[in-house]
C-alpha cells in the first residue's frame, strides 16, 4: 500500500490549468524528486497535497483516505508536514521557539514541546542556535530550521519545496544528509527541486512535470536518459 497516492488531480484557476491530470505515488520511507522547469505545476501539486489548495478534480490518499480537499491543519494532523521555497521562520524568536511551535500541534505541554525542539535542532545540525534569534541564521540554517519546525509536527510525509535552491555545494551536502537522516527515521520525502545534483543521488524514484503535465515517473537512472525529459529542460535541438 502506498503511503501517498495522487489520482488524476487537476488543478485550474479560471481559464488557468496549473496541474492536469497528474498521477503518481510514494511508498513509506521513500524520497522523490518532483522535478521541471520553472511553471511546471510543482508548488501547485504540493499545495493541493498539504491542503493549501482543494483540487479541482481527482483524489489524493494518505494511507487509503482521501484527504483532497481537508485544510491544511486537517492535513498537518493527518501526517503531512511541509516547508516553503522561502523559508518561512519567526525571525524575532529563536530556533528553539521556531520549532517549539510546530510540536504544539500535537503537545500543548511547554516542556514536553521544548524538550522535542531541542532534540530536532540537534537532528538538523543546528543545535548551536537553541537561544538564538532565527534573523542571525543563514539562508541554508533558515531552511534546515524550518525543516525542524515542520518535523516537529511528527509527520509521516515531509514536503519540502527547493531546500537546496541557492546554497553553495558545502551546504547543499549538509541539507542531503539531513534529508537522509530524515528517510532513516521512516519519514518520507516528497521533495521540489531544481539542485539535480542533489536529489538524483538520493531519490528512490523521480516524477517530472512539464506545463502542468507528468511527462516522466521512474527511476533516477532513467530520468536523466529521458529524450522527454531532456527536451523540456534543455529545449529540442
């Protein structure tokens, strides 16, 4: 049984097809790689999948129950936790309170939540700013940061859209291995990128969208031999 399974979802806005039709799945402790060029539909996809958007037809299941639709505090309690291609944080407040509110999702007990933040900062290699504000992080600590706040919710699917965007190969290496750290807990990864030199060597299966389509759903390997696939990032020649 798969632990996501997204059925025909189409997504419009007015006159405006974001997503068409698209189908894929994730097993449990799996990473995927939701890959394409800049409009493909990638961000739209994860909206509908956290809740941010219902979509317009088609049916998306968390462990065989349909949660198209539900908002996205219905999805976060459902298993399904996310982060922005923006890091989202609290920049006033510190790491430990940035991830202190994702844990009250699930535990209104003040220490109980502290005690759970401090052990994810450690987990995401950020333990050195438990009391610090978040607006002293960099880009990549911000990302890793609110990769934190969004495990504090205990997922069992973790959404994270261009983690690696922007980073040096120093810090793309840390965000991979934090990812990895993630997968050996028996989280699963759906994850929007564009650092390819990222995500290939780690995902389990790569799904590839192209103006709102799938055009590609394989393995890594076959991915990057994809005629399609290349067309739709490098154009026809």
């Amino acid at each position: 049984m798969s632990l996501l399974s997204v059925r025909n979802v189409t997504k419009k806005f007015g006159g405006i097809t974001a997503n068409q039709d698209v189908s894929f799945s994730l097993d449990a402790g799996q990473i995927v790689g939701l890959i394409g060029p800049n409009g493909a539909g990638k961000t739209t996809m994860f909206n509908c999948i956290a809740g941010y958007f219902p979509p317009t037809a088609g049916e998306i299941y968390l462990n065989d129950v349909n949660i198209a639709g539900l908002s996205p505090e219905q999805c976060a309690r459902a298993g399904i936790a996310r982060t922005f291609q923006v890091a989202r944080t609290f920049t006033s407040m510190t790491a430990l309170e940035n991830v202190m509110v994702g844990a009250f999702l699930h535990n209104k007990n003040v220490r109980a939540a502290r005690e759970a933040a401090a052990e994810l900062l450690g987990f995401v290699n950020l333990g050195k700013f438990r009391d610090k504000p978040a607006a002293s992080m960099t880009i990549s600590e911000q990302r890793r940061l609110a990769v934190a706040r969004a495990l504090a919710v205990n997922p069992k699917l973790l959404l994270m859209d261009e983690v690696m965007a922007g980073l040096n190969p120093t810090e793309v290496k840390e965000t991979v291995e934090v990812v990895l750290k993630i997968r050996d807990r028996g989280i699963s990864c759906l994850i929007v990128e564009h650092v390819l030199e990222g995500i290939m060597p780690i995902a389990n299966a790569i799904v590839v969208l192209d103006y709102g389509k799938k055009i590609a759903d394989g393995t890594p390997q076959a991915i990057s031999n994809d005629p399609q696939v290349i067309a739709a990032y490098l154009g026809d020649e």
